[in-house]
C-alpha cells in the first residue's frame, strides 16, 4: 500500500507531461535581442583645427557613437584614448556622456577620465613624460550612443603650421563626417582629399567658406559614408580610405629645412659612440662592408623604442641624451646612425618614408611621413636607403619602397616611385644516385625588389645554404660564387649536395618541389573564404620561376607527378609544367606572374584563383619509389 502511494504522485506528474508542453507555447525570452546592422556606427565625428595668432593650434574632436552589439561594448569602443606629448600641449575633456536608448543621458564619472603612459612610452625614460588621456565610456547597452568631446591645444611654437591628416570613413559607417579649419587671414591652406569616391560630388573639391571674423574657415563635410573593414591582407589603412591631407606650410623646400632644422638640433654625436662606428668601419676594406658594419654598431648598443616620429613630434631628443639612456625611437636612431656615419666620412643624412596611400602632391607636411630611414651617399653619388634597425635585411629600399621620402639637406624629399617589377628565378639541374643521394648545380637570379642586396653583400653562403634546404631538406651548398652583384640585380652559383627524403611506411619519398628560400610564398594573402569589401595588397608588380630538372636512376620510379596547371586573369598568372622525358628525367617549371601591387575588391576572386592555384598541395608535391619498395 506504502508503494501505491509513493507512485501515484509520480505517475500523475508524467501522465501530465503532455498537457504541461502543449500549454507552454510561448517561446522563451531572449536575454538580448541585437539591433540591426553593424557593431556600431557614427551618428556624428567631427574635427575642428584651429590656427591661433601667435601660431598655437588647438584641435577639437566631437563624436556621436551608437553601440549595437555587446562587441562593440566590451571590445571595440568601450574606451576612446588620445596621446600628447604634455610638454608641448594641453587637453581638456569637454564632455563624456552616454544617451540610453530611453533617452536618459548619464554623465561619466570624475575616475571615467585616466591619463596613463602610452604603451609605446614603455622602458624610455627619455619619453616617460608622454601622457595617454583614456576616456571610459560608462552605462553602455545596445541602442545607447556615446557622446564625447575633447580639445588638444598645442603650444605656440610647438608646431611650425597646422598640419591636418583625416580618414573621411572608417571601418564602421559614419552618418555626417566633418572637418573643419579655421584660418587667420592671408594664410593659405594647402591640400585636398585623396582617394576620393567616383561620384563624391563637390564638397569634397571645393569646401563651402562660411564667414569667420578676421579669417577665413574650410569645410569638409560627408554623409552616409560607407563602412571600410580593416580586412586581413588589405593595404595600408592610407590606401584603403579617402583622407583628407592639409597643411598650411608654405612648399617643400619649407617643409625640408624644418626637418633639417630639427635634426640639427639633437646635436653631436658622443665622442665614444663615434668611436665605436669608426672602429667598426676600420676593421673593413669593402666600401659595402664598411657601410653596413657601421650601421650595425648602434642598434646594438641601443634598446628598442617603440615611440614614433609622430608622437614625438619629429623632435629627436639630443643624442648624448640618447647614448647615455641607452634607448632610442626609430627617429632616434636614424638621425645618430647618419650623424656617426658623416662624421666616420661615409655621406649621410635621416630620411622619413611616407605611408603608402594615396598621394597629394600639393601638400607639404610632416603628417603622413613615418618611417625613419638612413640614407647615404655611394661613390658614384647615388643615394641608398638603409632600414634603421636592420639595414642588411631584405631588398634596397630605394627600389623597393614604393612611398614618397623625405630627407631634408640632401634635398627636399622626393615623390613616390614607380616601382620596378622585380624578378626571382632559381634553377637547379642535378640527378638522383641509386643510393638516394641528390647532386647539381643551383643557380640564382633576381632583380628589383627582389635583390637579397645586404646578404649577398655579407653571407652569400648562408643564402645560398637557405636555397638549398628549401630544394632539398638537409640540403647543403658547396662552391659558392656571386657571379654579378649590384644594388638592381644579382646573381650566385653554387653545388647542391644533399639526400631524399626517408621513405614512409609505403616506400613512397614525397618531395616538395615548390620552395624558394626567401620566395613569394609568405607575402601572398592569406584568403578567407568569404567575400570581400576592401583592396587586397598583392607583392606584385613581380614574377617568380622555379625550373628543376632531375635524372633518376633506373632504380627509382615515378609515382605521381606534379600536377600541372594554368591559372591566367588581369591579375596575374600561374603555371606549373611537367615535363617526363623519355632519358627518365624530369623537368617541372613553376612560375607566378603578378601584375600590380595590390587588387580591388571586385577582383576577390580572381586573387584567391591566382593564390589557390600557387598553393595547391597536387602542384607541389613529387612521389618517388625505390623499385622493390614498399609493400
């Protein structure tokens, strides 16, 4: 009786089950329902720059952001930062709010505004003094708009002019998008927007001039600018976004005695670090040699800062400063190493590479030039471009920086170049012993940006050792010779010696046939299968051969070949050619041909068909068999 009574609850509660699911209709809650469209969008972003009298600039950002995702709360724009330099400009918050989607606006707190030490700052007691102003945005949920102004004023005499450079669209959309500069009267502002939209219409070439007492003001205005993601393998952000460039220095001559001006100022090179250089130098005979061992004297001897020309405001600090604290900014350690390398009697000077983008040729301006180099004098008196902290690296980058530079006393700067397309070709002819042992000779040839310049220069055989195991793993090369070397175009020869690769458990040797040591592969995009609403950047304009001939033994059969391919489009081309030939030697030809640097977004598809077609794994592969191996 006990047991009936212990299971009649239980079966009534299951004999209810069906009622219980069919009177439950209403589908549960969501815990967030998203608002439509992206993670966030500008309602508004404005800059105002204004020129003062007595030559202080004062620059005012105000910006409406409406948050739609928890993304955008708690990994996007939770926190909006500005960096200065404290010594040369104030900032003033002059409001943080947010506007709830009830329409209750919240004032951040007093704690909601940080000034902390940019992270580039780090370990550079030279720049410690630099300041991060951090605004906090707080009582954030999706429909609520963050509305945040600030004002930067920058110091009489702190800047030589007003220097403007703003993206005109973002990587979200922006519904009003407005720059304006404010102007003394009789000064001339110089500069327009570059990489403007097809059909952007008239406000973006001839600004309205509203009236402004004893001046004049410029205004730029957009609306309903589109989103332009940050995608992977995009160019540089410059080149992917209209920005507007202005300045109101008065040409480039103005604009190279600045740069010179300020360069002087860091004063002499330390009488021990100039020591240091020459002895370096000394110890060489080669003109080459002497120049890159010289150069690699100070990024030795000086840590690594991350602080750049921008936040420092292209200002150096003095160089005994920089030696004694034993840490430099790129801009830094440019100006020292040309310093130290004049004074040792090789011709130099710092120089500034311009970021890659679009150009406008009518605007001088610090803004935009980044990239600290060395540039120095050969004795034919061209001039070369050296990396501050690896200057051997790579191609010269005369040839292969495809960005304007300037480089103050050895003139005014110069425009970006067209940059030449470079060419690398390896080929190797050798045969396959029966005991497994490969031997031949390897030769290689390249051109343009493609010129291992500084290595060949220091180490061909370690090139040389590089080209071999990327042929042949466990490869090594003998004979090294560099049969022609300049800074344009080169070539060495040298013997590959090496072995097969074991067999598997099937008897089968796979050998890679598709490697070139220091080759095209890792510079090709990496392509996500989706599409695509920015430029992808390409290392073209370029093309790269790999042509391997082998003769096998009667003991070692083929398998299975390469596959052979052609892939041509307007971006490029792709092949890859078997050739068995009836001796039992075979000859395989890889070769991609890229037309230009970089490829829209309508042409997606044709750039994942001409990297697909490289990087198909039955392109690259060779299989071998020990004749009576294997199972």
């Amino acid at each position: 009786m006990n047991r009936v009574r212990i299971l009649a609850p239980a079966l009534a509660a299951v004999l209810c089950l069906p009622c219980a699911r069919a009177a439950d209709t209403t589908p549960a809650r969501r815990a967030f329902t998203a608002v439509p469209g992206p993670d966030a969008e500008y309602l508004l972003l404005r800059d105002r720059y204004v020129l003062e009298r007595d030559g202080g600039v004062v620059h005012e950002r105000e910006l409406r952001l409406k948050i739609n995702s928890f993304v955008a709360m708690h990994r996007l724009y939770g926190e909006s930062r500005v960096e200065l330099d404290p010594a040369a400009a104030t900032i003033e918050t002059l409001h943080n709010r947010t506007v709830r989607p009830n329409g209750q606006v919240v004032a951040a707190p007093e704690n909601a505004v940080i000034d902390d030490l940019p992270p580039a700052a780090h370990r550079n007691p030279l720049w410690s003094h630099l300041r991060r102003r951090v605004f906090v945005h707080t009582a954030l949920e999706p429909g609520a708009v963050i509305e945040l102004g600030w004002r930067v004023t920058h110091k009489a005499g702190a800047l030589p002019w007003l220097e403007a450079n703003e993206a005109m669209a973002a990587e979200i959309p922006i519904a009003e998008r407005i720059v304006r500069v404010e102007l003394p009267a009789g000064v001339q502002l110089r500069g327009g927007v570059a990489g403007a939209p097809e059909g952007a219409g008239a406000a973006w070439t001839k600004p309205a001039r509203p009236d402004v007492p004893e001046g004049g003001a410029w205004v730029w205005r957009r609306t309903d600018a589109p989103a332009v993601p940050d995608e992977p393998g995009a160019p540089a952000r410059a080149a992917c976004v209209p920005m507007l460039r202005l300045s109101t220095c008065p040409d480039f001559a103005a604009l190279a005695e600045e740069f010179a001006r300020r360069v002087a100022a860091a004063g002499p090179v330390p009488p021990d670090a100039l020591a240091a250089v020459k002895d370096a130098a000394a110890k060489e005979t080669d003109w080459e040699r002497r120049v890159l061992a010289a150069l690699d004297v100070l990024p030795n001897e000086l840590a690594a800062s991350a602080v750049g020309p921008v936040l420092q405001s292209w200002r150096p600090r003095p160089l005994a400063e920089v030696w004694q604290a034993g840490v430099a900014t790129p801009l830094e350690l440019a100006v020292f190493q040309a310093a130290a390398l004049d004074a040792a009697g090789i011709a130099a000077r710092p120089g500034l590479a311009g970021i890659r983008g679009h150009a406008v040729p009518e605007c001088p301006a610090l803004a935009g030039f980044e990239r600290p180099l060395v540039l120095v004098e050969d004795p034919a008196g061209a001039r070369r471009l050296y990396d501050v902290r690896d200057p051997a690296r790579g191609a010269p980058l005369e040839i292969a920086l495809d960005a304007p530079v300037l480089h103050g006393a050895l003139g005014a700067g110069d425009a970006a170049p067209a940059v030449p397309a470079w060419r690398r070709k390896v080929v190797f002819a050798g045969e396959i012993v029966p005991d497994g042992a490969v031997r031949g000779a390897l030769s290689f040839s390249a051109a343009g940006g493609a010129v291992p310049h500084g290595t060949l220069v220091r180490e061909p055989q370690r090139l040389a050792d590089d080209l071999a195991a990327q042929l042949l793993p466990g490869g090594k090369a003998k004979g090294v010779r560099v049969t022609a070397l300049d800074r344009s175009a080169c070539s060495l020869a040298c013997m590959l010696e090496g072995a097969l690769p074991a067999a598997d458990a099937l008897g089968l040797l796979d050998l890679d046939v598709s490697k070139i040591a220091g080759g095209i592969d890792a510079a090709l995009p990496v392509l996500a299968p989706v599409a695509r609403t920015s430029p992808v950047a390409l290392p073209g304009p370029g093309v790269e051969e790999l042509d391997i001939t082998l003769a096998l033994p009667k003991s070692m059969k083929v398998v299975a070949l390469p596959a052979s391919l052609c892939v041509r489009n307007s971006l490029g081309e792709v092949t890859v050619a078997v050739d068995a030939r009836a001796d039992g030697s075979l000859r395989i030809v890889r070769r991609i041909v890229l037309e230009s640097k970089e490829a829209p977004a309508s042409a997606f598809e044709e750039v994942r068909g001409l990297v697909n077609a490289w990087r198909e794994p039955a392109a690259r592969s060779l299989l071998l068999r020990r004749e009576g191996g294997g199972k």
